[in-house]
C-alpha cells in the first residue's frame, strides 16, 4: 500500500459479478459466499532451471498515465481494484505438477537450440485488467501470449490468446494491499474426473505485479484432490499496445529464463496439507476440511488467497489477504 495512503474497506464482489455476504477470515482479508469456514486439518520441489545469466529485460516499460491511478487525489484512498487495472506485459511460465517450469513445445523452439540440447521455458504475454460494471463490479484478466516465430525472426511475432480470467464467472475477493483471488464456483465433471481453477495476484510495487493460476483434480474413486498444473507471471505495467514494435525482440523468442530461475516458494509454517513451491517465490497449498471439502491456498510470502470447497466441490467461501 502507498505510503501515506489509508485503507478503504476492499470492494464486496460475489460469484457472476453479484454482491454476496462479507464475512471476516483472516485479518486484512475480505471474503465472499456466505457459507460457514471449514476448518483444514508440505513438500517443496527445488529451484527452476538454472540457465544462463539474465541479459535487460525487454519490459521495463514506462508506466501508463492513462491507467487507473492506485489512490485517489481527493481522499488519498488506496483502491484496490484500480491498482490492478490498465495494461500490463510480461513474463509467462507453465508449471509442471511438482511446480517445476515446463518446456516450452518443440515447435517453438529454435533449431539452434534444440541443436545444442537446449530448450525455452517462457513466453511473452500481454494482459488487460478491466473493471466489471455489471453487477457490483469485479474484475477481468484478459492474456494474450506472443508465439514465438521459430522459422523466420524477420517476420513480426503474433498474438493468441492465453487465458481469460473473470468475476463474471468466478468468484472474487480483494485484498486491502492490492492482491485478489478468483475461484471456480464449483468443480465441474469432464469425464471420470473433476476439476476446478484457482487464480491469485500480488502487488509488487505500483507498476509490477505477480499472478498464479492453479488446476486441481479429483479423480473417481480417489479421496484426494491433486494439483494438476500451474502458470506464474511476472506483470509491469506499460502505456504500449499490443503489436508495438517494442514488443516485438527476437520475433517473440525469450532466451533467457527470467521467472523460471527464481527461487522457489516456501509454504510458511502453519500451512498443512500438501505443498508445493513455484517460481518467483509463490507456494500453493491444497489441504482437506473438516467435514469433508479441500481448501486451495495461492500465497507468496505471508500473504495467500484461499478457496474453500465443500463436501459437494460446490464452493463455500474465496478470501485475499
């Protein structure tokens, strides 16, 4: 939170954009879906990859001066929607079960690497934070990733897109300093299994941001939900547009591991069930209820987003904070 700047109560957004019950969980958190808390009755990986050594950044971008300011001029309020609004470019890295990063597709791979038996753990991305008027608001993550262009680094990288994560059809929570959650309201079947999405941002700064999305999994005929996979970013807030020049560096081809080196997250003591650390210091957690249900936390340091699901995987309650 800004120096100087005091805290408005976080905005109340429930499940599709209506406004739902608050009710306290941990301090400086808000929470929605007026259910009653269940109560939750870790293993960490390694670090990412060691590559070679960072060359500049190409996104440390200029700050936007037509974004959404973080306070307001006239109350000196820290908001935490427009904190998280505007554009943003960044660095994408896919997560493997164990948290450890993924190896990009061999078809976006350059020959020369894969010659020398290397490979990329990264993509570029561009992301779009709006506000939500319907309803009582809420907010909406629109990613585009850039496909690297293997063949010919003439020829301008393209865009398609990543991920779109909105409180239109998930539940939201905002935290005072910034950070927010979305959850599925429930998991949904496909097949012999069922699945949910769990996603969570953190301020690291006015123009830097980092966000995690987590896929969990229950299997029939298996008590435990599992996690399944994982995305980080590293976001900085930029005034470019999408298909700006200066975003367009080795026709969208990152050789450098920037997000898949970092040190791994560790779950802070007090933390039970099952966990697992992520690049750039982000842990998940998924951990059992009492009275049945699982609760999947998204935390980087002592700060974590929760989603708790009932006995039914219907969800029971999303928190930030």
């Amino acid at each position: 939170m800004p120096a100087g700047a005091t805290s408005a109560r976080p905005a109340l957004i429930g499940c599709g954009g209506t406004e739902a019950r608050h009710k306290s969980v941990p301090s400086r958190s808000t929470s929605i879906v007026s259910r009653r808390v269940p109560r939750v009755a870790g293993d960490l990986g390694t670090r990412g990859p060691n590559r070679r050594k960072e060359r500049g950044s190409a996104f440390s971008l200029a700050a936007s001066s037509e974004v959404q300011q973080t306070t307001s001029s006239a109350q000196d309020v820290f908001d935490p929607v427009a904190s998280n609004l505007g554009q943003w470019t960044g660095v994408l890295c896919d997560l493997n079960r164990d948290g450890s990063p993924r190896e990009l597709p061999p078809m976006y791979v350059p020959e020369a690497f894969r010659e020398w038996g290397e490979t990329l753990y990264e993509w570029n991305t561009y992301c779009v934070t709006r506000a939500i008027e319907s309803g009582s608001g809420g907010l909406e993550h629109t990613t585009m990733r850039q496909v690297p262009l293997t063949a010919c680094e003439s020829v301008q990288a393209q865009h398609e897109l990543e991920s779109k994560v909105s409180s239109e059809n998930a539940c939201l929570a905002l935290g005072e300093s910034g950070c927010a959650a979305m959850a599925a309201a429930a998991f949904t079947r496909e097949g012999r299994t069922r699945d949910a999405s769990v996603s969570a941002s953190f301020l690291d700064g006015p123009d830097r941001r980092i966000r995690a999305e987590v896929s969990v999994r229950l299997y029939d005929g298996e008590a435990d939900v599992a996690l399944q996979s994982g995305k980080v970013y590293l976001e900085r807030r930029t005034d470019l547009e999408m298909g700006a020049d200066e975003l367009d560096v080795d026709g969208g081809v990152r050789q450098t591991s920037e997000v898949a080196s970092t040190e791994r997250g560790e779950v802070p003591d007090g933390e039970r069930g099952t966990g697992t650390g992520f690049p750039l210091g982000v842990w998940a957690t998924i951990q059992p209820a009492q009275g049945g249900g699982v609760v999947v936390s998204i935390g980087r340091g002592a700060e974590a987003c929760r989603a708790l699901y009932d006995s039914d995987l219907a969800l029971a309650e999303v928190a930030a904070g």
